[in-house]
C-alpha cells in the first residue's frame, strides 16, 4: 500500500442539475474508496456557481441518491439540513464569492490577471478573424497591459469587466504526472488568456475549483477524463498562485455497448432510475467499481469492505470502460438471491405497495415462503411485481381474450367443476404441492381430460389465464378460499353451450 506524508483527502464535486448520473457515482465511489482505504477524508463540495442550470432541488436529489449508494461523506453539506459540515467550509461554491474575489485580487495585484471590458461581440468578432486565418481563437484583448489603477477607475464610472488570466509569457511545456493515464504534456499556448470571475463576480470552473482544493486540503484528485482538458488551466493557476498542486487522475469514459459515451437515450444512465428499477445499491456500487478498475484476484462478486481492502490506483484502466447492462442484471441477480428473505421481503414490499398489492395480513412464514419460491425468478426488486400479482385476489380476473379458446373447449366445464369440487372437499387453509397434484390427478381421473385439455382450464381457474409461471409453485402459496372463488369465477365464464 502507497505510503503517503500527510492525510488522504479527495472530494466529490458534483453541479446540482439532475439527478445522480452513473459516471458520477463511479467518480464518486471511486474517490470515497480510495480515501477509505487509505484511512483518509471524503469531501463533498457542491459546485454550483452555474446560476441557471442549478437548483436546490437538484442538489437535494443528488444527496438522495448518494445517501442510497451509503455513500456517506465526512464533510460537506449536511443531507438533511443542507447545513455545512465541517471545518473548511462553506461547501457550497455560491457562497464562497468573497473567498473567489481575494484570490482574484491578489492575482490581479501581482499582474498575474487583468480587467477585460471587451463585449461579447468584439470577442466573436476576433475569434472569427483568427479562424479565417487559420490561428489558435484565443483573445488577444486590448486591456491586457492597462494598469489596474486605470481599470478601476472605469469599474468606478459604471463599466463591467471579466478577470482574466494573463498567459503571456508562460511559454513553456506544462507536465502532468497523471495517476491513471501517466505523464501528460501540454503546451502553454493550447489556451488563451482565461476568465476567472464573471463580470458580475462569479467564478468560472477552473478558478474556484483551484482554490476550493487547495483551500479544503484536498490531496487527490479523481475524477472523469472529460476534465483533463481543464488541467492546464488548472495548473497555471496553481503555479501563479505558488500553490502545490494536487495528484491528479483522470479516470476513463464509460461508454454503452455499442462503444458509445453513455448516453440517456439508450436507458437509464441516473441512480435514481436504478433504484426505481429495483436494483440494490451494493450490486450497483459493486458493479460500477469494475467500470474501469479490477479486482487483483479477478474476483466480480465482493463486499465493500473488501473493495476497501483491495482498492489501488494502480488497478484502474485508462482505456474506455463498456456500460454492460446485461452483466449489472445478473450482478444484481446473485445479491438479490443471496439476500436473507426476511431482508427481502422489506425491499419488494414498497414495490408492491407501489402497485397496490398489500400482503401486510400475510404471516411472516408466508412471505419468507413466498420469496423462496419467487426470487430464483428475480433479478430486480421490481421483478417481484408480476410475480405477487398472480397471487392478489384484488387483481384477480379471468383474462376473456387470452382465455376465449379454452374456455370453448367441451372438457373445460368438467375440468374445472372437478377441480372447484375437489377443493371444496379439502380439509386446510393450504394446498401443499404435493396434495396440489394429488387433486390434479383426481381431476383427470373424474373427467379423462388429459394434457392441455387438463392442465389450461386449471390454470384459468387459478390465474385467470391459460399460459404462465408453473401451478405447483403458486397454489402452496394460495389461500383455499382464494382458490375455491377463482374457481367459481372462472367456471361462470364457461360457454353455456360447452
């Protein structure tokens, strides 16, 4: 294990404009284990200085879905409260302006950054004559050598300016010693002079997220590759500043199964779309801890504790990482099966609730016998759905348009007055599966009825349909009385011709 001179602490900075994205809680789980395994701090830090796109709502979203994930953070907001946990806060980049504005200050101070008053068409304007001439569209502004004194005088009389960065004279090769993708180079005129702070005093990315790091401590850096293009930027402020910079890792694109960035068109992409869909958050976290890092035993099963235990930079990919939402199915399939069936049972209830299916007069012994008839045939919590239908007398019917021929056929009113007076004769609230096919068999022996003329009349009586999940799995789980008054449904639907 890396041995390291001060205390791990890494950070989740997620902009609250939505719900949790899946590359998100990858970022996300990838930093907390990484500071768990290290015995170090996970942060939570919300970068909301886009006015328009973030919303409180969508923060509190955001936290929802973390707090599903048990992705528990030791500062940052508080997930109730919103409140700042915390020595280093605020954590929230809104109401950090004034902490942006000295730093700003002081670079425009040292001649490191400058007032800009060019108006957004001068911008365009210049951009597209570059463009013609086939040149880098960096701005080349007019205000870059004005002394400050003199850009305050017009901020006093009523004008508006951006800060930027002045990248004149940094002409040299900025290298990155990335954890993930190794040593990466980027020449100094990639970029142009930069923003840092609006003009109505908002700080851009690339400036508050510099300070907000080294201002919180934070050591390590980990987060998508689509940021690697901001480090540059990131990196020359940190260098006008004198500043240490972070260890950074960019960690690979997760891509959909056609090789694709993932994308929402093609299903779900968010945690909470997962988490309607039935999905666990430990098979989800196991899942998304293999997009893109590997067990050093090539194990695909395993606890968060030993993901903690096992977890290095060093076993995370550069290359793509492929979103297989196959394989999180059957992920989600053995932890779902390996769930004790009283847990279980808590987990399907909302589901079925959801969908106005109540077995809370159920006996405990019931339901755990339910479940191990059922969840071999589960792979999500919502799977359970369809399942526990069958077994609600509310939604009990006898499906006319599925069931039209065989409730035609001449053996189906013998079939099923034997089977409804075999019930009736029975001594029990329940049928077990073997007296289920003991009656079965008195059935065909009563009526000579065999094979589909048996079995589908039967299954209308119990289902309400001639086709689906097989009877000796259901009736144990089904109340006689239940039994005796589909039964009777089904018989009062027979042709009176038959």
């Amino acid at each position: 294990m890396t041995t390291l001179s001060k205390k791990v602490r890494v950070r989740f900075a997620p902009s609250p404009t939505g719900y949790l994205h899946v590359g998100g809680a990858r970022t996300a789980y990838f930093n907390y284990l990484y500071a768990k395994s290290l015995g170090g701090d996970f942060v939570l830090r919300v970068e909301d200085t886009d006015e328009q796109r973030s919303q409180e709502a969508h923060l509190k979203m955001q936290i929802e879905d973390l707090l599903w994930l048990h992705l528990n953070w030791d500062e940052g907001p508080h997930p109730t409260t919103l409140a700042d946990q915390g020595p280093l806060g605020p954590y929230r980049q809104s109401q950090r302006k004034t902490i942006y504005k000295k730093w700003a200050d002081q670079l425009l101070q040292n001649g490191k950054a400058y007032y800009c008053f060019m108006t957004d068409a001068e911008i365009e304007a210049q951009r597209q004559a570059l463009q013609k001439r086939k040149l880098p569209p960096h701005v080349d502004s007019p205000y870059q050598d004005w002394p400050l004194e003199k850009s305050l005088e017009k901020i006093s009389a009523g004008d508006r300016a951006v800060v930027r960065f002045r990248t004149k004279g940094l002409k040299k090769d900025y290298r990155l010693p990335d954890l993930v993708r190794g040593d990466v180079t980027f020449p100094s005129d990639m970029v142009g002079d930069f923003v840092l702070l609006r003009s109505g005093g908002m700080p851009v990315y690339n400036f508050c997220c510099v300070v907000d790091d080294h201002m919180m401590e934070i050591t390590h850096v980990l987060r998508a590759e689509e940021h690697l293009s901001n480090t540059l930027r990131q990196m020359m402020i940190y260098e006008a500043l004198g500043w240490q910079l972070p260890q950074f890792g960019h960690l690979s694109l997760i891509l959909d199964e056609e090789k694709k960035k993932l994308s929402k068109r093609k299903g779900a992409t968010s945690c909470h779309e997962f988490m309607l869909e039935g999905y666990l958050p430990e098979a989800l976290k196991n899942f998304i801890t293999l997009l893109g890092w590997s067990h050093p035993e090539g194990k695909e099963i395993f606890s968060e504790g030993e993901a903690i235990s096992k977890f290095a930079l060093d076993r995370i990919n550069a290359a793509p990482a492929v979103f297989d939402g196959v394989k999180l199915k059957w992920m989600n399939a053995q932890y779902l099966r390996a769930m004790d069936e009283t847990q279980l049972w808590l987990q399907i209830e909302p589901f079925l609730k959801r969908e106005n299916l109540d077995f809370s007069e159920y006996s405990k012994d019931w339901k755990i016998k339910s479940l191990g008839a059922f969840k071999s045939s589960m792979e999500t919590l919502a799977d359970s759905v369809p399942l526990y239908h069958l077994l609600s007398d509310k939604a009990f019917f006898v499906d006319k348009a599925e069931s039209a021929e065989v409730l035609g056929w001449e053996p189906t009113r013998r079939v099923i007055t034997a089977w409804l007076e075999e019930l009736k004769n029975h001594k029990g609230e329940f049928l077990s599966e073997a007296e289920f096919l003991q009656i079965q068999d008195a059935v065909k022996n009563k009526t000579e009825a065999k094979g589909k003329n048996l079995f589908m009349p039967v299954r209308v009586a119990i289902i309400g349909k001639p086709h689906g999940t097989e009877l000796k799995i259901l009736v144990p789980l089904m109340h006689l009385k239940s039994l005796i008054n589909r039964a009777s449904q089904a018989l009062a639907e027979v042709g009176s011709g038959v």
